[in-house]
C-alpha cells in the first residue's frame, strides 16, 4: 500500500512524561504505517528547554506562525518542585502560555463523545465547545485591601487629562479591584471564534453581563456585533449557522437544556470555571480536546490534559500503566486534517476521519483504558487494557479500513 502523502509539514512538538510516551506509541502505530509524515520536529521536553535556555519553545511557536498547523504533546509547567527534580536553571515559563502569546490565539475545547459513557445531562447528544478568552480581566487585576477612606478611579490619557470617577466612599475597611482589558485582545478573541465557528460548521453563542457591566462587558458585546456584521454574517448565513448573543445566566439555562452542539464563547473568568463545569458533566480529562486558534487562522492542536505525572512514575517503575491516549491521538487527527484541507489533500483528510473513527470503534467494542471503564453505563461489557493494547486494537480497526 502507498502511504499518503504531504506537502507542507506539520509543526510537531514533543513533549514530557507519560504523554511523551504516548506520543511515540501514536506515531508508531497509529500515523507512520500509512502516511509519508512529513513535519518539523521541536523538542519541548523540559530537558530540552533547560538546554536551549527555552529558545526552543519560541523557535516552535514561529514555526507555528509560518506553517500554521501544529500538534502538540503536553509539557510540564515548572514550579519549584520542577526546578528541583530537572536541576534547572530557571523557572521556564508555560510553553502553551509562549505560544498561546505567540500566536494571540483562543483555546477552543470539545468532549470527544461515545454511546456507552453517559453525560450527567442527560439532553446532550452532541458535543459543546468552549472558547475562553484567556486574557486579562480578574486574572490581570489590581487589588488592594483597604481601610476607611475614598477610592477613586483615575485614567490620565496621553496628554495628561484626568478622569476621576469615585467607586465608593468606604466607612470601614474593605477589598477593592480593578480590572482591565484591550480592545485588540477582544477583537482576536471576536475573530477567532468566527473563524472556527465556520471551520466546524457549529452555531456560535456568546454571553456577558452587559445588563450590569454597561461599559466594560458592553464593548465585550459590541465589538462581536461589529465583526460579525462587518465580516462574518454573510459567510454564516452560506453555511447555515448562526451567531446568537445572551446575557450569562439566559446561557448558562439555555446550556443545560439544550442538546449540543455549539461553541460557546466565555469572557475568560466564565470560560475558566463553564470549561470545568461542561467537561466533568461530559466524562473524563482524558477525553477532552484542545485548539488554539489565532484571529489569523493559524492552529495548534493538543489534548486538554497534562503529561499525567503519577503514571509516569508508576512507568519508571516497571509498572503497566493504562493512560488514555484518545485526546493526543485526536489531536494528531485534528492537525492532519487540517493540514489536509489547507493543502487540498483530501486522502489525508480522509485518513484522519478513518483513524478517529477506528479509535470510538474500539471504545464502542468496550476495549478501553481504565479511567474510562468506570465511567460506561451499566450492562455494557468492557474490557480494561493498557495504553500498548488499547492502541495496537485501534490499528487493527483502522487498518480494516484503510
Ligand atoms: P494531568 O497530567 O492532567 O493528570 C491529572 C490526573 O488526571 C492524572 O493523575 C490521572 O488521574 C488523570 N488523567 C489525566 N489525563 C489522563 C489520561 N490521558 N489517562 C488517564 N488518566 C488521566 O494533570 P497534573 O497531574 O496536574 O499535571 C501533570 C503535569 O502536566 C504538570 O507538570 C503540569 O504542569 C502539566 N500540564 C500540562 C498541560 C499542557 O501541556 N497542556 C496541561 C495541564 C498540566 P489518576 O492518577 O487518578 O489516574
Ligand atoms: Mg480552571
């Protein structure tokens, strides 16, 4: 059989620990028997980012930029724990904060969906993806703790004019904050979530509190409104989806009694604690998929969860371990076809369907990893194995396929 062919290559980023393990099983078994993989490989282990003085992480994120199509294996965050177990020689920073920055991007995150493993609302059917908007607002606020007194909010623009607003006249101690954020960073966020909102063909929903927040969630909502009208709707209207926007508690109803199948755009302390929310009620961490997305249209593609540690060293010990490898292998599958579809190749495209569908086939014959089998409904026969053993039964289902 010929392997499939590439032509522009993906930007791969290796990873750590147990996901670093995975990573090369899924190549392995998963990818390079049937694709002529072509990609340009960054070593973002920790150990390499401690040589390269992190330059490696930046150099990734530029190539991200100039091929516009990544795959990424998860990588440890230092803390000081970290700086002592690898010996490093700084606290390097969150590799996905570099690119994340790198590209102004939106992290978009969808459950990946099976018939045996129930969501705890029981009406949805299809997937909800949440696009938080990982910038500023209480995550970049300026509080202080204070005692009787006047607060004031002073802004002195350019050529040194005042505005003066008093926020509260306090008669005893209290908490203040302020918080802030820019309209280029909403106009990103705006555009990024239009722009997957086509690319998955899913209605976009977005809420704030502007009823209450009459100038700060205010321009949240009217900068969507501008974009949309400005460049999207007419493409949204071809594709039949629609742009809908609500207030956050009409959302948060409409969310638990709908069925599916939407992007739902959070300010970023909403999207913070709705991702949360929406993928416990979905199943397992291990199950939920992750893309960054630049206003620009470039991708990035990973799994929502971390290098999971304590398999690692239960590994390191000799020990099997049954690690669920489904949202990396989804988010190969995810930068595959992308890449396909922006090259016009549609036999990788097509390869990437064949391989996630190989991969709910094998969950659906009740061959899965341990964190799932406690999840599946009762009378549906399962079968526990570890990750070697779950990956080799998705090649045999895949290759019967291809
Ligand atoms: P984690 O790696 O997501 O794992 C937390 C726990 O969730 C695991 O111990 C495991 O539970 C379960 N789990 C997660 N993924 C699983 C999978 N694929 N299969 C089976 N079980 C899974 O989070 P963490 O332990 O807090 O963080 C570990 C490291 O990952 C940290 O150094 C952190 O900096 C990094 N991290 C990276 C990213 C990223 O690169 N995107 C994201 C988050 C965290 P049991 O042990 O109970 O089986
Ligand atoms: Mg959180």
């Amino acid at each position: 059989m010929d392997k499939i062919k590439m032509t522009t290559p993906l930007v791969e980023m290796d990873g750590d620990e147990m996901t670093r393990i995975l990573w090369k099983m899924i190549k392995d078994e998963l990818i390079l028997p049937f694709v002529d993989l072509k990609t340009e490989y960054y070593d973002l282990g920790l150990p390499e980012r401690e040589k390269t003085k992190d330059a490696v992480t930046h150099a990734a994120a530029e190539a991200n930029k100039k091929y516009g199509v990544a795959v990424k294996c998860a990588t440890i965050t230092p803390n000081k724990q970290r700086v002592e177990e690898y010996n490093l020689t700084e606290m390097w920073k969150s590799p996905n904060g570099t690119i994340r920055a790198a590209l102004d991007g939106t992290v978009f995150r969808a459950p990946i969906i099976i018939d045996s493993i129930k969501p705890v609302v029981k009406n949805w059917k299809k997937p909800i993806t949440i696009a938080r908007h990982a910038y500023g607002d209480v995550y970049k606020a300026t509080e202080l703790r204070v005692p009787e007194g006047k607060a004031e909010l002073v802004f002195t623009d350019r050529d040194g004019n005042e505005t003066r607003e008093t926020v509260y006249d306090f008669e005893c101690g209290g908490v203040l904050q302020a918080q802030y954020n820019k309209d280029s960073s909403i106009r990103s966020f705006a555009h990024s979530c239009f722009k997957y909102a086509l690319d998955t063909k899913q209605d976009l929903w977005f809420s704030t509190k502007d009823t209450i927040s009459k100038k700060y969630d205010q321009t949240f909502k009217l900068i969507f409104e501008e974009i949309y009208e400005s460049d999207y709707k007419k493409a949204f209207e071809e594709a039949g989806i629609e742009y809908f926007y609500t207030l956050i508690d009409d959302a948060v109803a409409r969310v638990i009694r709908s069925e599916g199948g939407y992007i739902w755009a959070c300010k970023n302390y909403d999207g913070d604690v709705m991702s949360d929310m929406v993928s416990t009620a979905f199943g397992s961490l291990a199950m939920m998929t992750s893309v960054l997305v630049s206003p620009d249209g470039k991708y990035e593609y990973e799994a929502a969860h971390g290098t999971v540690t304590r398999h690692y060293y239960r590994y390191l010990k000799g020990e099997e371990t049954s690690t669920n490898p489904m949202a990396t292998i989804f988010a190969w599958t995810g930068a595959l076809a992308k890449r396909g579809e922006l090259d016009n190749l549609p036999e990788l495209v097509s390869f990437a369907k064949k391989l996630e569908s190989a991969c709910i086939k094998t969950l659906d014959d009740g061959i899965m990893t341990k964190d799932l089998s406690g999840l599946v409904s009762e009378g549906v026969s399962v079968k526990s194995v570890n990750s070697s053993e779950f990956i080799k039964a998705i090649h045999t289902n895949l290759e019967a396929t291809i």
